[in-house]
C-alpha cells in the first residue's frame, strides 16, 4: 500500500487491526449461519455525561472518516489472523475484499452533544458494520474527552489564546489527536510539532529551565535565546529569581521583548508582580504566559490577574479528570433477512436493570425557545415532527463507502463555538451541574 | 525509508515530530551559542506518586527504545520546519544527520519505583539529548500509567486472568501501548488484534450483544457461534435473562461449553447465580468470565465470588484514575564547556519554593532489610556505596547511540512479579497510602 500520501509518522497506513477480536469471531459466526448480510443500523451514544458536565463536544469526526477509508486488510495482517487460527479461510477471504461500503451519518465535529444523542449512526450489513466498531469508538472516546475539556477552559480563557502543552503527558500519538481536539474545542495552539505537521495547527514554543541551566549564567541563557531567535521571543523567568530574571531579560532584550514564561509559584501573584515590574522597566507590550498544571479552575482564578496566554499540558491531554467518554457503539435495528429491502426491525438489549438501550434508528434534532436558545435535545424514530424541521443534527458523513463528510478544521472549531452559543447561558458554568439541556424522547 | 519492518500498523517510520518546538528553538539558540556540544545529563523522575498509590511501575522502556532508534528528520519533516520557519538553515542541516549519538540507562522495564527515583538517565551533547525530551516522556508517562494500575488489578485478581480489553476507550495507538503495558503489570491477554499483531500478546474474543440481537432468537445466535466457534467458546448471556440464556447456552453447547460472560448487572449475585445453574446443568467446567467497568477495587470485591477471568476496560486503559505519570525530564549536570573530558557540573533549578530539583548525576539502589525485603530507595551521586553493591537499579539501554537494552517483553512481565513480590506485604493493599518505602539520599 502507497503511504506516501498518508500524513506520516502521525496517521497509520492500515486501521484496520485497530479492532477487538471478538468483531471478527462474530464476522465469522455470522458468515457461516447466513446473518452477516443483514442490513443494520448502529448508533453511537453515551448514556451520560462525565459527572458534573453541563455538555459533551463532538471530536474525532474527521479522524474517524479516515479510519474508515483506511480500514483494509493487508497481506502481513491476514497472515497474522491466519497464523494465529482467529478466523477461517472464508472470513480470511472475506477480510482481503473488505472495503465499507454503507452509509454513516452523525453530528459533525465541534457540535455538542447530551445524554442519548446519537453522535453517528453506521448503516450496512452486519458484517462490515460490526468491524468499525473499536475503532470508531477509540476515536470518538478520545478526541471528544479532550475537545470537552478544552471547551471548558476555552471558555475559563475568554479572549486570552490557549496553548496546547502536553504531548509529554500522553501517548506520542494521542497526543496529536489531543491537539486537533484541543484546536476544535477553542485552543489557539500547540507545541507538538507533529500536529503541526499533521493537522497544520500553528506550532508555538517558549524554553525550558534546561535551556537556562545549560549555560553558565541565566543572563548567557537569555541572550543566546534572543540572539538567535529575536527579541519577539518567549523568555523562561523562573528559573532561579523570577524578579531579577525579569529585570535581565529585558536588558538582554530590550522593552520589544515578546513574552516572559512563568511556570511555578503562586502565579497569581507572580503575574501581578511580574506585570508592575514589566511595565516599570517601559517593557509594557511585553507578555506574560503562564503554564503549570493549569485546569479550568486554575484558568478561571487568573482571570483578573494580567496574564495574556495560558499553556496547558495534562489536565488538557487527560480530559481534565475524565480521560475517556463512555460513548457505546449499539445494535439498534436489523432486518429479518438478507433479502434486498427486507424491512428493519427495532433491537435492543433487554436485560434486567442495566445498560438497556432505546431500540430503533433515530433523528435527533435541538429545539429552541423563543429566544433562540436550545431547550431540548429531542430525540425520535420515524419522521421528524414540523417543527423540528431545519434543528435536525445528523449529516451525511459517508454514503455508499464514499466519504462525503470532510471539512476542513477550521470548520469544526468555528461550529463548536457557534453550538456553544446557542447553549444556556448556564452551559458555561464550571461548577457541577445536570446537562444544560434535557434528552425528550417524544412519543411517535 | 524502509517502513516495512517496523511492524507497522502500529508503529511508526519515525518519532523525530512527537516532540514540542521549543526543543527545536532550543536546539537552534544553543548552536549559534556555542553551547550545543556541552556534554550533558538529563534524568527522568517523578517527584511524587499519583495520591495514595504504593509504587509506581516503569512501563514503556522498550518502546523508548525503539522512539530512539527511529528519531530521524526525513525531508518531509524538514521541508515542513523550513516552510514554517520553525528553525534556520544551520540547524535544518544539523537535524538532517541527527542520529543520537549517547548513552541511555534506566531502570528496566517492570521495575518498581518511587518518588526521586531515575527512571531514565539520558547522556549525550545537549543538542542531541534536549530534542528526546517530549517523546521519552510522552511515552514513559503512558505506559507507566497504565503499568501501574494493571500491577494494582493483578494483586486483586490474585490466580485468576485478567483479559485487557480498553481499545474502544482510549486513543487507537494508546491503546495498543496500553495492552502492552498490561501485559507488562500482569494481564494475561488483550482483545486488541494490534497489540497481538505488534507485540505478539496473547488476543482473545467473546461476543457482543450485537451479535445476539442480529439473530432472531438468543439461541439462533448461540447456535450460530457455537456451530462456528466450537463448543469451547465464551457466550454472551446477558442481553435478555440471564438464567434463561445460560440454560439455552448449555443445551446448545453441551456441558462443555467453555465460558459465559456476564456483562451487567450486580457481578456478585450473578456470578453466584450462574455458577449454580451451570453446576446443576452438570456444566461443571464451564468458565464464568465478568466484564463491566471493572477496576481493582470491584475486582477484589469479586475474589470470594466464582469468577474465573475478569475483562477490565476503561479503568484500566486511563491508570485507574491517574491516567498520567508525572515523569520530568531535568538537566542535572553539563559541561562548562564543549571540550572534551570537561567536568560536568551539577545543576538545578532553584526558584522559591517549587519544582525545584536535586543535581548531580544520580545511581539508585534498594536496600533491603535482613530477610530480603525492600526497605528504602537509595538515590545519591559519586560512589555506590559497597553495602549496596549488586542492589544498584539501572541498567545499560543505549551505549553510544547503539541499542543494547531490547529484552522480550516476558522478561519485563517477569521482572515486575519478581520486582513487586520483593517490596514489603503492604505494597499491595489497594486502600492509600504513602510510598510503601522511603526514599533516602545519603549525604557523600
């Protein structure tokens, strides 16, 4: 397989191993009783939201698409299942022609979404919709944790931009999907080069205290920074005296200093101290970044204090104390045959007391009040009720095996902002608190 | 480059990107300082274990070691630093032959380790030591996340296998780092075809409720398995009744079907319930597998049930609450100049109060007390003291850019069983608590 084309070293030429054993062994059993080729219909949802979280945001859309595209079965790979004996030699053959060729529908990317929302539905037979399960919930659970947190403290932010600090905190490869998430959830930028390359993200970057430790004396630290990089540059003052690292910093850059970087201590105050200091020395454009374990909290307790950039790494890359979503990927319908238009009937697990979910395919659309404020995420099977028309939120994301569903990422950054408009104000609240909204499900 | 053995789809033809730019910048300011050739020393510790946890495990060293060798700038890369202006022509050609060129020891993988100790001890000129910060970390930071929190479900599951199975809950390449560090923390198998596909650990499947609600009745479905599957296979039997369901499994299966899964609902009474049933249906081999947002704690609580493996998803993917190690990679000593043989000197950062380290190149020893017990983390510079001789902790990973520290990922298995097995009783109690020993830096 050509990779060339492919985003390397941060995309992967083959998804297709990105999968549970299991999906496989059912593959099997449903090719030899005559099952596979039923048509269904999964869906995605969670049937809650993170404890405490007003929404969740969508993430990962793109990513998924790509993995579909992506998601075929090599010589090594089918060599692989064959020398492990975890499937036959008809499933083998299956696997080596398996391309997905059904439909897949869902909220786009940046949008949000509450309890029950079916973020996408997949739509083919058994046996080449139950193979995308893993991945595309992989995905989803990922990259929309992250996108969560980083809407939270997009909005702790207000106008100040957001860096995305913490590749050294995750997974190297979870980490460029974490930028991506971030950007969608309203991160300005990030330091991982990776998804700069990727995913084109601008690429920021300051110094570190090993930079300053490298050389004999902080002041040899500073002008060699800026003798290379320019007095726009970002300069690490804690390393020994912040005070009298601020006061050499701008001798050694002169008042057109870009920013000063403060990464420990009380940042509170060391912003205000460094601010004075700042603008007592006529540096008075210059800067201030703050990074250390920063959350939403943290974000939210400097809004006063003058700081103009925040860079955030862990609490950002672990979901800020929810790392994963509990999204479920779920047998809704299924048709009572292969036969072409054979007709789907309504399936869901019925177990006593315990994820049972709501059977059927389903439309899902956001109602509005009188002001234009979202009310309710109303959730339905059949036909979507007049006065829902133009609030419906699933698109066309792949039709026939085509994607058809690409955008750029601008595009989901902007919509999250714009659906997060629309919430509650309360929506944005950082206390604990129910969904902003209610999931309805009217009767048909 | 020659991507086709590197086991791909789940490796990558190189990691030089999985890095933050103000490496890069770094690197830059250092070459045009004169202060890029300084021979250095950087170690990776975390100055605290997540809260409440006993000891941490060193998980992800051998794939450290394979980011090392594949930490190439290939003209992709290049063109993309260049068309960005991330760094300057000088430094685009320094980076087009970078091969590290150093020394790397650490602890081996699967040991323990605990608040100070050096997990990774990287040696080399700055320049090319500094640009491995991010993507070392990145990895040790994940892998010894979950490590940790597999070591604690293992102590809980005591004999009986645990089954990793948190793909569709994590980032689709986390997850296949993820499988791996379970296996290194004691888990037997992983559901995940890549991690059995890239690291040869065992795979294993049961079955969905998907598959149960594609056929027209629950025993069409089991029929449908079994009939492929073989009689030895694990059927799925809650997504109805559960004692109508185990009835059905036995009567289709025979007595000697191999397992049940049981996937909700209150495990305890169920796994009672079942257990009984199979019994009196003379099913007395028959295997009861338990699944469901597991973690420690609700695995120890099952240890007086009839369990017979536990399937542990979520909990175990995000470390059981801490998702993220807190592993830094500090500048502890550097030349005073670029000369060679010139003494390196021990620095550290020393700003009011926080984040401040010790300097000095470090050894680490376990001493132990006279029945062989672990009883401190010794950490100092200079000579090894001779009362711990042979106790010392790291090992040789990297001489001179060469990889000398690949081992089977069984030895690293191998190594935590023995590593945990040697620390006091209290280790393993899942209740919080301090480092179950105490970290001594003896003064030289």
């Amino acid at each position: 397989m050509d990779t060339a084309d492919l985003g390397l070293p941060v995309d992967v030429p083959s998804t297709a191993l990105f999968t549970d054993r299991y999906e496989l062994t059912m593959l099997q059993a449903a090719l030899r009783s005559g099952t596979a080729d039923r048509r269904v219909v999964f869906e995605v949802f969670t049937r809650r939201l993170p404890e405490g979280r007003r929404y969740g945001v969508v993430g990962g859309t793109g990513r998924v698409l790509d993995a579909v595209e992506n998601f075929r079965f090599d010589t090594g790979m089918l060599d692989f299942l064959a020398h492990h004996r975890i499937v036959d030699a008809p499933t083998l053959a299956w696997l080596a022609d398996y391309r997905f060729s059904g439909d897949i529908w869902g909220y786009p990317e940046g949008e949000v979404y509450f309890p029950g929302s079916p973020v996408m539905r997949v739509e083919g037979s058994f046996a080449e919709a139950v193979l995308l399960e893993t991945v595309i919930l992989s995905i989803l659970n990922h990259d929309s944790a992250v996108a969560a947190a980083a809407s939270r403290m997009s909005v702790a932010a207000g106008d100040r931009p957001l860096i995305e600090m913490g590749a050294r905190r995750t997974h190297e490869l979870a980490a460029v999907a974490a930028s991506r998430a971030a950007y969608v959830g309203g991160f300005a930028s990030t330091s991982d080069l990776a998804a700069g390359f990727r995913y084109n993200i601008p690429t920021v970057g300051t110094s570190a205290h090993a930079f300053t430790l490298l050389h004999d004396t902080e002041r040899d630290a500073f002008t060699a920074q800026v003798d290379s990089l320019g007095s726009a540059t970002t300069l690490l003052v804690d390393t020994f005296d912040v005070a009298e690292a601020v006061r050499s910093a701008v001798e050694v850059a002169g008042t057109e200093l870009g920013a000063v970087r403060i990464d420990s201590g009380d940042l509170l105050l060391l912003a205000h101290r460094v601010r004075q200091q700042l603008d007592d020395l006529g540096a008075k454009r210059t800067k201030i970044v703050v990074t250390s374990d920063l959350d939403e909290y943290a974000i939210a307790s400097l809004a006063a204090a003058p700081v103009d950039a925040y860079g955030v790494g862990t609490q950002l890359v672990t979901g800020s104390g929810h790392p994963t979503c509990s999204m479920v990927y779920k047998l809704v319908a299924r048709a009572n045959s292969d036969a072409p238009g054979a007709p789907l009937l309504p399936v869901a697990k019925k177990s006593m007391g315990a994820k049972s979910s709501v059977g059927g395919r389903k439309w899902a659309a956001r109602r509005l009040d009188a002001d234009g404020v979202a009310e309710a995420e109303v959730i339905g099977g059949g036909e979507v009720p007049a006065e829902l028309a133009g609030r419906e939120l699933l698109v066309e994301l792949v039709r026939g095996g085509e994607i058809v569903g690409r955008e750029p990422l601008d595009a989901a950054r902007d919509r999250h902002r714009v659906a997060r408009a629309g919430l509650p104000l309360s929506a944005t609240q950082l206390s604990r608190g129910e969904p902003v909204i209610p999931t309805e499900y009217p009767r048909n």
